[in-house]
C-alpha cells in the first residue's frame, strides 16, 4: 500500500511545476527590487546635486 503512493508521489510533476516558477518568480522579484533600490540610490544623489547647486 505505501509502495504505490510513493510511486505515484514520485512520478507526479506537477509540484515540480509550481517549485520552479516560485524559483523564477523570486528571481524576478530580487532582480526587480534591486533595480528600484539602484535607481532610487542615483535618484537622490541627483536631486542632492541639485539641491546643493541651487543653494
């Protein structure tokens, strides 16, 4: 009885399917927040620039 589950739990895909697309979408999400931090980062260093150039 417990042969045929674990047969059939190890055959079955479809947890695999969903396991790599978390994967790809925490990828996704790290590559995305870094590129907001990266671009908030020069942003400020811009308007600081301007601000001090003004005063």
């Amino acid at each position: 009885m417990l042969l045929p589950l674990l047969l059939n739990l190890w055959s079955d895909d479809q947890g695999q399917d969903i396991a790599e697309y978390a994967v790809m979408l925490a990828v996704i999400l790290v590559i995305v927040v870094g590129t907001i931090r990266m671009i908030g980062s020069n942003a400020n260093n811009v308007f600081s620039q301007a601000a001090s150039s003004i005063q």
